[in-house]
C-alpha cells in the first residue's frame, strides 16, 4: 500500500471563481476513490503503511470523528480488527456515525473525556495479554507520517498548479503543516489555514509542529482563528451562508470543517478581500457525514 494513494483531482470553478473575483481551483479530497472521502484517507494510509498488518488498530476521538469512521472503514478493508474509544454526547449516540461503525464490524465504547488515556491503556494491555499486537494511532492521525502525506500530495499539487494561495480547514494541523512544509521554497505559493476550533497560538503551534514532521521547522504558517463561528462543531449564520453557497454551486460543504474554511474564502472584508484576483486552490478536506448526520449545533 503506498503512502499516497490518490492525488485528490483538481478542478477549474470558473463561476463561482467569477463570483468570488479569484481564479478557483478546487482539490477534491472529498472524491477521492474511497467509500469515505476526505483528508483522513491520506493520513491514515500513510500512517499504516509498513504496519502489522494483524494487529489491532486503536485510536480515540469524538463520537462523531472522521478520524475514527475512517480507521474503521480502511480496517474492514484490510481484514483488521478496529478498537475505538470514543467520547460525545448522548444525542449522538443513535446516530447514524455510530450504526456506521456498527455495520463496519469497529469495536467500540463511549468514555469520558478524562477516561480515554485510560481506556485506552486498558484496551492495548488486555488485547496484548491476549497475544494480540496494537498498532495504537494518535488522534485525529495527527502525526509525522499524516504530516509528510499531506506534504508529499502538496508538492505533485503545487507543482502541477503553481497556486497562489491555498486555503484549507484546519484541525489539529497536520495537514496545513504538511502543505505548508510542500510551500517552503516557493515564494508564489502560500498556504493558510482556516481554524475549525483553535485560537490562533495554540492552533499556530501545532501547524508548525507538524511542518517540523514534515521535514520543514521554518515553513510559512498562517492560521487564521477568525473564523471559528464559536468553536468545534457550532457555527452561526456566517458558517451557514458559505455552506448554502456552496451546495447551491454544487459544492457539498459542511458546518464543522469546510464550511469555515468557505467562509473565509468568501468573506469580502477578509480574506476573500485579500485574495481578489488571484489563482487561489481551495483543498477541500471531506465531511460529508458531518453534514448528512446533522452534527454539531447552530448557536
Ligand atoms: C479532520 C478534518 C479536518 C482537519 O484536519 P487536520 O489535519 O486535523 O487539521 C478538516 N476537514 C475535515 C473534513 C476533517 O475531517
């Protein structure tokens, strides 16, 4: 299994470009081959690569991850048992994320926050006991190898596309690190990232640590916080306008990740004021399920 396994495609949006008064490219990592498109592909099969290919996959993220649906999904494709530590509110846990997992055959409980280092030292002490190996992956695959996967498509994509600015949701930061790092070096290309929850420093912090991962300790980073619409998972009318631009162009977007990133591109006053003119890629990350499973709440 390679470490890149789809280039996402890159299409021309000549209208809605017009609209937005930018040359539009848009990536498309939420069609790639895959029955669960989006950035956690690239990360994970870039995590797993060289890995024991019978042991157990463990993680832990929100009831409602992309991370975690994604794991289960790769895990019932290779034949891997996946073990999942979750953590979310009830009123997710009817939902259609968790039946997916289900029908995926993941294996999985629903913790505390402050129970899930636990839970999972439990599971991979109990599932070694039983001779069983763990390959135990970092939440949300914020690691060096999901770094250098994003790096490796950014350089084919940047290279093929000589943008000037990238604009992507960004989360815990691995993936804006890992473009931002394939950005090194080329003075006409920068990359920003949009915030989905974090402000601006600690967000910063860890988009540069993953740049370091991906091979570039001083790569450019722009994080912008300003778009958060108040925090993880909620989103007010701001939020809610780009989403509906978008899928009235026919360009699903959702309200936790790609929605914000949308908004920033279409704000006048900001960044889309910034960018006017100018030959802007806009890496779209996926969440389809986001939207489809009506997560998260409007405030
Ligand atoms: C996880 C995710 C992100 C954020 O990616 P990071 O590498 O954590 O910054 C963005 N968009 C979607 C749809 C995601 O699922």
């Amino acid at each position: 299994m390679s470490t890149t396994p789809w280039l996402p495609p890159v299409e021309r949006w000549e209208e809605l470009g017009e609209a937005l008064g930018v040359e539009l490219l848009i990536a498309r990592d939420d069609l790639l081959p895959f029955p669960l498109p989006g950035n956690k592909v690239r990360k994970l099969y870039a995590e797993l690569e060289g890995a024991d290919p019978d042991a157990i996959l463990l993680t832990n993220g929100a009831v409602t991850s992309n991370h975690c649906r994604t794991l289960a999904m790769i895990g019932a494709r290779r034949g891997q048992e996946v073990h999942l530590v979750l953590h979310g509110d009830s009123a997710e846990r009817d939902g259609a994320g968790l039946r997916m997992l289900s029908s995926l055959g993941a294996k999985y409980e629903i913790v505390e926050p402050e129970s899930i280092a636990r839970e999972l030292d439990k599971v991979e002490i109990s599932s070694r006991a039983q001779g069983r190996a763990v390959t135990r992956i970092a939440g949300g695959c914020h690691t060096p190898a999901g770094a250098k996967s994003f790096r490796d498509a950014g350089l084919t994509i940047m290279d093929r596309w000589a943008p000037d600015v990238i604009v992507v949701a960004s989360g815990t930061g691995a993936t804006q690190g890992g473009l931002a790092a394939a950005a090194e070096g080329r003075p006409r290309t920068r990359v920003v990232g949009v915030s989905v929850a974090r402000e601006a420093r600690r967000g910063a912090e860890a988009v540069a640590e993953a740049a370091a991962w991906a091979g570039s300790p001083n790569a450019e980073i722009e994080f912008l916080d300003g778009y958060r619409d108040g925090g993880y998972g909620k989103w007010t009318r701001k939020t809610e306008i780009a989403v509906s631009q978008g899928w009235m162009a026919g360009l699903p977007l959702d309200h936790t990740y790609t929605g914000k990133a949308f908004a920033a591109l279409t704000d006048a006053a900001g960044l889309g004021g910034s960018l006017r003119g100018s030959r802007v890629l806009f890496w779209h990350t996926g969440g389809l399920m986001n939207f489809l499973t009506g997560e998260g709440a409007s405030s």
